[in-house]
C-alpha cells in the first residue's frame, strides 16, 4: 500500500492539492493508496512529548498510514529552504524502525522557481539516515500558482505529465 503524505499542517495550504492529484492518478491505476495530512496531527501533540512513541492520537496516525504501507509518496512544501517543521517533528515522534525498508517518493513544491530542491535532499538524506530507500527521481515544481485554475485545481498538463511520470519509475 501507497501512504501519501501532505506534509504541511498550514491551514489552507496548497500541499494538498497536489497531494489529492497523485492520490488521484494512483486510483486510477488500480492500486491501493491513502492520504494522510499532517492537519491530522493532533492538537495536543507538542515538542514536549515528541518522543511519548505511546501518545495516542500519534499511535493511531502511525498504525493507520504508516505502518501498512510499503511506500510513501510525500508532497513537500518549502518552508525557510527546507522542510516544514512539522514533518521533521513527526518523523522524529516516530519509531525509526516504522520507517525502515520502506520505500520514498518526494515532491518538492514551492511558489518560487526551486521546486523545494533543498527540502527534497534534506527529506533524501533524513530518510537515508532512518533505512529508507528513496527513488532517485524526484519531481520539483515550482511556481505552483500559476499551475492551478481559479478553482484552485491543478490544470497544467506539463506538471501532471511529469506527476505520472515519476509514478510511473514509483509504482514499477
């Protein structure tokens, strides 16, 4: 199973609509996928208790999306040149052993012209140190409001074509 991760607990944000869209194209290719957005964090969960493994709204989250999956495609917005916070705080409150031998797809998406490239090898080299593997194409895209419509859907065939592509290379 595909666990998809929006990995921003900004409210509004656009993460997630990319995120919706590979969920989408994985649908559509008849495998089994479900999303997983760090809105879903609790609210009680906090940097005092990040290492409480045994903090119940946590332990849910991680027995329903990460333990049975065997791949995560993350959808990551940039914040400060980097990752959220919130996801290295999530990454941290999980037990490495949880993330060991599964495998990684990273998205990075940012409004400027990287495409979060700094964020995708920082999430490479956090997700090497835990014993996972990352698929060696990773899909930047920049810019991203110019890629939606005024409904705020995704409607540029250039950036879903290379969605599918780097699916393709995931889902072999």
């Amino acid at each position: 199973m595909i666990t998809i991760i929006s990995a921003t607990n900004r409210p509004g944000n656009s993460t997630k609509i990319f995120a919706d869209k590979f969920f989408q194209l994985i649908k559509q290719r008849g495998v089994e996928a479900q999303m997983f957005s760090l809105e879903e964090i609790p609210d009680d969960f906090g940097l005092k208790n990040i290492y409480d493994y045994n903090h119940p709204g946590l332990s849910r989250l991680v027995e329903k999306y990460i333990i049975p999956a065997n791949k995560l495609l993350v959808v990551v917005p940039e914040y400060n040149a980097g990752i959220p916070g919130v996801l290295k705080v999530f990454i941290d409150a999980v037990k490495p052993e949880f993330f060991a031998g599964k495998t990684a797809a990273l998205v990075g998406i940012s409004s400027g012209r990287s495409g979060n490239i700094r964020g995708i090898d920082q999430l490479t080299n956090i997700f090497h140190y835990i014993n996972m593997q990352v698929l060696p194409y990773k899909l930047p895209i920049s810019r991203i409001e110019e890629l939606l419509n005024e409904k705020r859907e995704l409607v540029d065939e250039f950036t879903i074509k290379g969605m599918k592509q780097l699916l393709d290379q995931f889902l072999e």
